[in-house]
C-alpha cells in the first residue's frame, strides 16, 4: 500500500511535467485519491493483485484511447 500512495503524486506529477494535466484527468485524480483514502485501512490486495488492477486499468484506458472514433 505505501508504494501506491507514493506512485499517486508522482502520476500527478508527471502529468503536469508531460502536459497532459487537463481538468478531466485531475478530476479522475481526485477520483482515484478518494478511493484509494476511503479504503486503505481495509486494503487486502497483495502487492502482484495491486499491479495486476493497475495495468488492467492502464491497458484498458489505453485501448479505449487508441480505438476511439475521435481520433
């Protein structure tokens, strides 16, 4: 859990360095911060299940983007 809740600024950071910090990816932020503060005293996934949703969520995310009719 203490690895997440380093990898949550240094996301946030990152989209400020790459410029791709818009209003919609702060409020999924915010989103994300408060579920993840809602819920880490009762967190009981593993350090591989953690990365296991994370990449799920990044792979997913990504698909979405790359086969989206706006592009």
């Amino acid at each position: 859990m203490k690895k997440i809740e380093r990898l949550f600024p240094e996301i946030f950071e990152k989209m400020r360095q790459y410029r791709v910090l818009t209003s919609e990816n702060e409020k999924l932020y915010a989103i994300a911060m408060e579920l993840l503060n809602k819920n880490k005293n009762a967190w009981s996934l593993s350090p591989q299940e953690n990365v296991f949703y994370i990449l799920s969520g990044y792979a997913y995310i990504t698909y979405k983007a790359i086969t989206s009719k706006d592009r």
